[in-house]
C-alpha cells in the first residue's frame, strides 16, 4: 500500500505531459495556419482574376448585346485562362455565377473556390472554402454622329474614291456587325452648292414653294446660324427654277455645274449599317462649294430643336440626355466658296464659323478634317474643331482613313467614360 501510494504522488513525469499535449496543439494550430495562409493567397490571385473577368466582361457587354449564355460563356473562359497561369496546387475552382442587371446595367460575378487542407483535416476540416463577389457597370453611352462630306466637284476623281473608303471605316467601327440594343446612329449630310433633302424638302420649304429636285439652301438674318426649326418665318429657301443665282467667291477656283442639285441626298439618324454604306459609296462629285450649308444641316441632323422634322426612328435626343454624345464630322476639301444672293448675307466662310461657335456651344463634339485643301479651308475647320485634337489634316488617302478611324476612337472612348 505504501508503494502505491507514493506511485499516486509521484509529479516528476507531469512537466513532461503538459509539454507533449502543448507541443502538439501548437503544431496543429501552426499547421491550420498554413492552410489558412494558403487559403488567403488563393482569394488573392482568385480575387484578382475575377475582378479582370467582370471588367472585360463590362466591357463585351458595352459593345454588344449579349446572350445570359454568351455572357457566362465568356466571363468563364477569360476566368479559367486567367487561372491557368497560377499554381492552384488542387485548389477546385467552381465554374463562375454570373448575374446581369439589365436594368440597372449591372454584372454581378461569384467565384467559388474549394482548397483542400494539409492540416486542419486532423481537426476535421479537410477542406476550406473561398468565396468572392464583384459588381460593375456597364453604362454606355450612344453616338449621334452627323457627316458633313464634301462632294463638290473637285472631289471626283481619287478623292470622292478616297473619301467612301475613309467613311465606310468609320460607319464599320461605330455600327458593328452584331447588334446592341443602344447603338450608335449616324447621320449623313454630302453638300456641294446645295444640299439635297428628297422628300424631307417639303417639311422644311414654305408650302406652295417646294423644290422639284429636293434641294435646299439658306436662310436670311439670325436664322441662318441657328438651330430653328423650320415653320412660319423661319422657313429654309427651296432651289427652284429662278432661284437666285449662286455668289461665287472668284477666288474658290472654276466652276463645276455651280449650283446643280446634288444626286446625294442627306440621309437622318440611322443605324441601319446597310443603307449608310449603300449612300457613301453612291456619292459623285459636281458642283460648287457651299460649306456653310453642309455644316447647317450637319447640326440640324443632332438638333432635337429639329425632331418633328424627322421619322420616329431619326430623332435626336435631347441635350440634357446624359447617355447620348453628340458629334459633327466636318470634312472639305476646298474653301467654303458659294452663297446665294439674296438668301443669306455673311459669307459661306463667315456663316459656318458662325454656326460652328453655335454648335460647340451646345456641347457638341465638333470634328474636322482638312483633305488636301488650302490654307483658307484649314483655318475655317481649325476654327470649326473644338479643340486641337479634334482638328485633322490629310495629304493623302491614307491619311484621311487614319482621321476618320481616329475620329471613331475618340468617339468610342467618350462612349465609355461616363
């Protein structure tokens, strides 16, 4: 009995025991410690990885309309590619749950991921899991694009060839094969001596003084640089037989069938892709210079002041409409020459810096590109453009594609910055 007793009293080996269990619970809680570390860095580069997904996916949505499918189809092929170039060390990756807000203009994406643990499954815990969610927007915002080309006679040739390689560009880039349910619509308004309308001339002519032909010129006083819409008193002036002859600047150059009226007619907001490039490449050369009417109607086209003017679908929008930019394309290849006697009073140079300030002071992205044109027309378009980078100067074809495909991208940029 005494030796049993003093075996129950004996605390020598207790030191010893305590060590033992805390040495263990330590290595435990150090190794939980790795898979939680390990854990975290795979929320890091998963984390990472989705917010470049929902980025781009944002961005394939602000250029086209998409499919719920084609979405999830292409959010997880750019998450898995993306993953592919991290050590996942038999992390499971859960495909992608996506959610698009169609109202809002919103993309939620969740990413779920399942790490297997080298430690914590000695506490029961074989696995931890790793969730991350991100939301962005993508607003975007819709060109309305009038083009104010010049197809006056000393276009023919190589230039009027140049100029639809250059124009059918830019229709490309801002009207895309696949369709959007917000898209770009562009407006074409070819001038030379006139400006044809076709049957748009009889809603913008005093009724009984309508133009055979479709063409119209000016208007006389403060009606000529602005934006009012036609009616009682502020009427546009038909071309018709008798009509006053054009005022020809004698140092514009030759006359070409001076004030004939143009075969191309101006053609209203569209997004019709097919039609737009059916007109471009049907545009001919002839005729005189009057710059100061193209950039007239180029406005008129963007104007809402205008919209009773034209078909439901052609309607501009409002300046205060925050998700709709407004642009003008200017282009010439010659002084601003013609006027008519008796319909308007400032020159033609005179009236489109007139007009362009008036433009530009509704906010309007006013772009302008010289083609081979004198130094007279350059100023009349530096003047024109709302800012140095705005303005462009061709010598050659090439050059002219290169502006207007620039004139897309900055187009394209304002459509995403909002």
């Amino acid at each position: 009995m005494s030796i049993v007793s003093r075996f129950r009293s004996d605390e020598r080996g207790s030191i010893a025991m305590i060590f033992g269990l805390v040495v263990i619970v330590l290595a435990l809680f150090s190794g939980i410690a790795v898979d939680v570390s390990r854990a975290y860095g795979v929320s890091s580069f998963v984390s990472s990885a989705l917010d470049s997904t929902a980025l781009a996916t944002a961005r394939e949505l602000q250029l086209r309309d998409m499919s719920d499918t084609e979405v999830q189809q292409f959010a997880q092929t750019r998450y898995t590619a993306l993953l592919s170039n991290r050590d996942g060390s038999g992390v499971r990756f859960e495909p992608l749950n996506i959610s698009v807000n169609r109202a809002d203009e919103t993309v939620t994406i969740t990413a779920a991921s399942v790490v297997p643990t080298y430690f914590a499954g000695l506490a029961g815990q074989d696995t931890l899991d790793v969730n991350e969610s991100t939301t962005v927007s993508y607003n975007v915002r819709v060109v309305e694009l009038a083009m104010v080309l010049d197809i006056t006679g000393s276009m023919n040739g190589n230039k009027i060839s140049a100029l639809k390689t250059a124009a059918t560009e830019l229709v490309e880039e801002m009207i895309p094969n696949y369709p959007r349910t917000k898209s770009n619509r562009i407006a074409l308004a070819p001038y030379a001596a006139a400006v044809n309308l076709g049957s748009l001339s009889d809603r913008v002519t005093e009724p009984g003084n309508d133009s055979a032909d479709g063409c119209v010129v000016g208007r006389d006083g403060l009606d000529a640089t602005a934006e009012v819409a036609p009616g009682s008193g502020a009427w546009l002036t038909a071309m018709v037989a008798g009509s006053p002859l054009p005022d020809i600047d004698p140092t514009g150059g030759s006359q070409v069938d001076g004030y004939s009226c143009p075969t191309a007619q101006v053609l209203p907001l569209s997004k019709n892709k097919g039609e737009l490039l059916n007109r471009i490449q049907n545009f001919a050369a002839a005729g005189w210079t009057a710059g100061h009417l193209g950039t007239a109607w180029g406005w008129y086209l963007v104007s809402p002041a205008w919209k009773s003017i034209f078909d439901a679908s052609s309607e501009p929008k409002p300046y205060t409409d925050e998700d709709t930019i407004k642009a003008v394309l200017l282009m010439t290849d010659g002084r601003f020459n013609t006027r008519f006697i008796g319909s308007e009073g400032d020159t033609s140079d005179e009236q489109a810096r007139a007009l362009c300030d008036n433009m530009k002071a509704r906010n309007i992205a006013v772009f302008a590109v010289a083609f081979e044109a004198p130094s007279a027309a350059e100023e009349t378009l530096r003047h024109c453009a709302t800012s140095d980078d705005n303005y462009f100067s061709a010598e050659s074809s090439s050059e002219l594609t290169a502006a207007f495909k620039e004139i897309a991208g900055q187009l394209t940029s304002l459509r995403l910055t909002h």
